[in-house]
C-alpha cells in the first residue's frame, strides 16, 4: 500500500479503493481470501477471475478506441488553431 500512490501517479483513496474491490467481488470481477500474516495482521488478498478478465479486455478495448479520438480531436484542434492563426 505504501507505494501505490508512487505507482498511481496521484493520491488513493484507500477507503474507496476497497469499496470498490467488494463491489468487484459481488459483480465476480475479482475473488478475495485471507492470508495469514507472521508478523502482523491477517492479510485479504484479492484475485481477478475469468469474467474480470473479459471485463478488463472489453474495457481496455474501449479506452484505447477512446484514446484514440481524443488524440484525433487534438491533432485537428492543433491543425485548425495554431498559436496565432484562428482558423474558422
């Protein structure tokens, strides 16, 4: 946990991190179960299934198609409006 704001770019919210993987678990995206932990408490660890997987190469697909009209918008925007010559 120490590092996911290192990973992520940007702040977590661990507390809506969490809600958000219960309810992953009760849409089967993802499985929990507890690890037992020597030197402290016990740990629950969570695991993408089948249907996370398909979810995620759905959504994946999704954003990149996304990005990619962004990206389109962006470069006709920088065609279109160059510093100093409007183009209307």
């Amino acid at each position: 946990m120490e590092d996911l704001e290192h990973k992520c770019g940007e702040k977590v919210d661990i507390g809506n991190l969490y809600r958000t993987l219960r309810r992953m678990e009760m849409d089967g995206w993802v499985k929990s179960d507890w690890s037992k932990n020597e030197s402290g408490p016990d740990r629950r660890t969570y695991t993408i299934t089948e249907d996370g997987l398909s979810f995620l190469k759905s959504a994946m697909s999704s954003l990149t198609h996304t990005d990619k009209l962004i990206h389109r918008l962006m470069e006709g925007y920088k065609l279109a409006f160059r510093e100093g010559q409007a183009s209307v």
